[in-house]
C-alpha cells in the first residue's frame, strides 16, 4: 500500500529533473478574501504536474523503452524525460486529442499513435503496443509509482503552507488527487477534488461504491476526459477525499482568463480547481493547484523552436 515513505521516496528520486514550484497569490474574492493561494504547477519543467509522476516511474522502473496513454501533458512529461534520458517512446492519444499536444510530443522526439474512440480505447491500445514492444507502460494515473510522484506537489504544498485549510485539487484519471490525499493522510487539511461537470467520474462512482465508466466527453478541460477512475487512485481517494465539487464549462473559462488577468498562463484544464475554489465559496486559508499552463501560445513556441534549430536540447516545457 503507498503511503508517505513512497512520497518522500519520489521527491528523492525526481529532484534533479523538477522544479519546486511556488505559491502564488490567487484573486482576491468577496468569498475568500485574501486567503487564496495557487500552487503554481504550470511552472514545471514540461508544463504541468505530469512531470513529477512520469520522471517518478521511468527513474524507478529503469525503462528502456516506454508506451503511454495521454490526453497531452502527461505524453508532453513523457517525452522530455525520455528524451533527457535517450528512451524510445510512444504515445498513444485518444481521437479527441488537441493537436497542438500531439505536435509537441513529436517535437519532443516521441512517435505518435492517435486511435478512435476515447480514453477506455486509448488505454487499451497503450497496453497492446507495450505488450508488442516489450516496453515499459506508464499510465497517466492508474500507477503506483505515477500517484507518489504526484503526492510530490502535496508535500511541497504543506511544508510551505502548514495551516492550509482545504487544497482544491483538479481531477480526472485520479493520480494527482490521490497524490494528495496521500500527503495530506496525517495533516487536518480539506481535500476537495473537482471534476468537470460532464465527467463527474470519482462523485458517480464513490455514490455507487464502485468505479464507473461514464461515455467519452469534450469538456474544454481536455486533460481530465477520464472515463473512470484508475484502480490505483480509486481507494486512496475513497478513504481520504473530503469532498468533490464539479464546475461547467463556463466556469472552467472564466476562472482561466481570471488566471490570465493575474498573469498566471494556465490551461483550462489548469484552472479547474480555481473554479472549485470560486464555486465553493468558502472563506479559508485556501490553494488552488494550477496544474498545467500548456496553452497553444506556449506549445507553438515550443514548436517553433524545435524546428528552427535541430539543437533542441535547449528547449525548455
């Protein structure tokens, strides 16, 4: 079972390839005050929380060659540590893919397989291509060494910010929030995941008592498309969350060009906590993860600098 020997292993392990990410000072609300802090993930090298979860797997398991699964960042992740590394990877993207994500896997050196359907059929495909190439699977989420990296961000979050009340945590496959709940396993902190509305896949599931699989969606969030939850995060999440809020479309948009007002370059899947924090609407000591700020802006410069120069070892997402 992980618990915070495994997290404390991660940190160990991922330091010389992530950055501590900082808090930042979050928008001041009627509801909040002042008291609204984001943990600045689309800081990290690679552009999101995706790296800590993929350099975490690749280090521990010693991979010669990988497959994944991924709306986009985790892939992204993947293939600047595989490429730092000189590993073979993968990457397999569901038919909803956002184009400019699969281009900057490519970029990054990764070879790009896009499939029909959705994340269930995207993941199925991913085990086949390891099974075939005798690679290394390394889910989005649904991994054991996957979720530690990612309880990384709790640990950095709470030996910053010790009296944090509530942590809004943004979900889809599960390994960030589980990550968290993880971290926060003996501290008094609210754990609050939230979920797009129209894949509201860890509340349907914790009301039922059993994971469900809900039909593929195109909410903007397009990192947190899961279908259902991961067989790893699933228990750790059932046993620790506190609470999980889902946020609409237009609330996921407004609280990213909130973001972008306070100069915080997030994606839309990146300000979903930020909506769950502004829809809670609880006056706290609170941190919103800003988990990813993998915008077309940012994914077109790296593009652009990969094919203007064939040295693309400086290149930095």
């Amino acid at each position: 079972m992980l618990g915070g020997a495994d997290l404390l292993a991660a940190a160990s392990r991922i330091a010389p390839y992530v950055v501590r990410t900082p808090l930042l000072r979050g928008p001041v609300t009627a509801a909040h005050g002042t008291g609204l802090l984001l943990k600045a993930e689309h800081l990290q090298l690679g552009g999101s929380f995706k790296m800590r979860g993929a350099a975490n797997a690749v280090l521990a398991l010693a991979a010669d060659r990988v497959v994944t699964g991924s709306s986009g960042n985790h892939g992204i992740a993947l293939a600047r540590i595989a490429r730092t590394l000189g590993i073979p990877l993968t990457v397999v993207l569901a038919a909803g893919a956002t184009p400019s994500k699969a281009a900057a896997i490519r970029a990054l050196g990764a070879e790009t397989v896009q499939v029909g359907g959705g994340v269930a059929e995207r993941e199925e495909r991913a085990r086949a291509l390891a099974a075939e190439q005798g690679a290394v699977l390394v889910p989005s989420s649904d991994h054991p060494l996957v979720v530690a990296g990612q309880g990384t961000v709790g640990l950095e979050l709470l030996a910053a910010a010790p009296d944090t009340e509530t942590v809004y945590v943004p979900t889809g496959g599960g390994g960030l929030l589980a990550g968290l709940c993880l971290a926060a396993a003996d501290h008094p902190v609210r754990v609050v995941g939230v979920e797009p509305a129209l894949t509201p896949r860890y509340a349907r599931s914790l009301a039922a008592g059993h994971p469900v699989r809900l039909p593929p969606c195109a909410t903007v969030a397009d990192g947190l498309r899961g279908q259902s939850p991961g067989t790893v995060p699933y228990p750790i999440i059932r046993d620790r969350v506190d609470e999980l809020i889902a946020v609409g479309d237009a609330e996921i948009l407004a609280a990213t060009a909130l973001l972008h007002r306070l100069g915080v370059d997030a994606e839309p899947s990146g300000a979903v906590a930020l909506a769950g924090a502004l829809r809670a609407g609880r006056r706290e000591r609170a941190v919103a993860i800003v988990s990813g700020g993998n915008t077309p802006a940012r994914l077109h410069t790296l593009h652009h600098s990969h094919t203007s120069t064939s040295a693309s070892t400086n290149v930095r997402i």
